[in-house]
C-alpha cells in the first residue's frame, strides 16, 4: 500500500471530537454538582460555575487535538497551528493618525481620573480604582505616543 493510498484513506471525525469534548466538559460539571449537593458548605451554583471552568480548560486541551478515522481506527492528531490570523494582523497597515489619537484619549482619561478624585468621598476600594485607571491612563498614553514618535 502506498503513502498517498494511506492518506486517501484518512477522514476526519467531527462527531467523535464534538462528542468526546461534551463528555469532557459534563463529567467535571456533575462532578462538581454532586460535591456541591453534599457539601452543605456549598451551594450549587459555585459548586457548578467552579466545575464548569475545569471542564472548560480540558475541553479546551482536547482541542488542541483531531480525531482522523483511519484504517487502522480512530486517532488522535495534533491540530495544526493557527498562525495565518496573526501573520494577517501583524501586516495590517492603519493610519498613524490613529496612534496620537488614541494616544490622546488615554492621556484624557487618565487626567480625568486623577482630577475627579478630590471631588467626591470615595471609599478606598473606589479610590484605588480611580488611581490605577488613571495610572494605567497616562501610561498607556505615554507608551503609545512615544511607539508612535518611533
């Protein structure tokens, strides 16, 4: 048997993968409902929410891999990468107009944030809030003109 029968004779599987992903999120969401039921520490919507984001994160493992029914069965491959969106975003081209006006709009809310502060009876978290938007502000400002000047 030659190399290009062998390839002629792969198909992908989708309903195997949306399968197995399925399974690989609801067995921790059950699991997790079923710790949150028994628990009474817990309620079930933390129990679930908790569950949920672990099931997300091995669903998102098994992605990374392609079910291919061969003749031999169903394998795993590995997905190839997906750079071609970020090669297209790298060699986007855009005015560098944009860059001094959003340069602008940042250095506006960071000054805004700074000045607002005096005015008004802020509780700490709030105050922090205010002093780290408007850090993040000036700074981002800065950092965009000065890639901008470049």
């Amino acid at each position: 048997m030659s190399d290009q029968q062998v390839v002629d004779d792969e198909a992908d599987a989708p309903l195997i993968d949306i399968f197995e992903m399925a399974i690989v999120f609801t067995i921790p969401v059950l699991v997790g409902m079923g710790i949150a039921l028994t628990d009474p520490t817990l309620d079930v919507a933390s129990g679930a929410i908790g569950a949920s984001g672990v099931g997300w994160l091995l669903v998102r493992v098994r992605r990374q891999f392609n079910a291919v029914r061969t003749s031999d069965g169903i394998v795993r491959r590995r997905r190839p990468a997906r750079s071609e969106a970020l090669e297209r975003l790298a060699k986007w081209e855009y005015d560098p107009k944009y860059d001094r006006l959003l340069a602008l709009v940042l250095a506006v809310v960071g000054i805004g944030a700074f000045a607002i502060i005096p005015f008004g009876e802020w509780s700490d978290e709030n105050m922090l809030s205010l002093v780290v938007v408007s850090h993040l502000g000036l700074v981002g400002a800065l950092v965009v003109y000065g890639a901008a000047q470049r």
